[in-house]
C-alpha cells in the first residue's frame, strides 16, 4: 500500500511540477518574448525554485494546490512573481492545455467542497 501510496504522490508531484513549468513558460513567451522552449533569466529562477518547493512539500499527499495551503513556504518575492503568473496564464491554459485546465478546475471545485464540509462540521 506505500508503495502505491508513494508512487501516486510521486505522480501528483511531477504533475503539478509539470505545470507550473508550463505556466511560467507561457507567461515568460507572452511577457518576456521569450521563444518557445526557452525561459529569461528571471523565469528560469523563478521555474526552478517553484520545482524546488514542490519536491519539498510534505503536504503533497492532501493538498491540492499551494493557494490552499495553510503552510507558505515561498519566500515574499517569489510568492509574489508566482501569483503574477498564475493569474496571467490561469486564464489562457484552456487554449494551451486543455485538459489539464479542465482537471484544475475540477480539482479546485472539490477541494472547495471539502474545505466547506470541514468547516460546516
């Protein structure tokens, strides 16, 4: 059972490492004029903290998304740039992946619901 337990946080992990990537990537194309498969200076730091973050968290097994998370662990400045980030790519994922905006909201509706219950219990 750990074993599976391990291998889907595992999965979880790459995925949202994956598209966080994928979203700085989009925002640095459209703001920086950064070609595609590259990344300025800024974002690459930016990119490779976020990656850092993620294959520390030890929340990762119940959380959904950092933005749900009751423990902050991105310093001030880089919590900043990744929020300008989200919100300029958030919104245009749809054109670029699809399925995975699809599953973000998805998620993030159920984690709602089960915020609400805890709250409500």
């Amino acid at each position: 059972m750990a074993r599976v337990d391990s291998a889907r946080v595992a999965s979880k992990r790459e995925r949202e490492k994956r598209m966080v990537s994928e979203m700085i990537a989009l925002y640095c194309r459209k703001r920086h004029g950064a070609r595609r498969g590259e990344l300025c200076p800024e974002c690459a730091e930016l990119a490779e903290y976020a990656r850092r973050r993620s294959d520390r968290c030890p929340f990762m097994e119940t959380k959904t998304f950092c933005s749900n998370c009751r423990v902050h662990c991105y310093k001030p400045e880089m919590r900043e740039k990744i929020r300008e980030v989200m919100r300029f790519s958030g919104s245009r994922m749809i054109f670029h992946h699809p399925v995975a905006a699809i599953r973000h909201v998805t998620e993030t509706k159920a984690e709602e619901r089960r915020l609400k219950r805890e709250r409500d219990a």
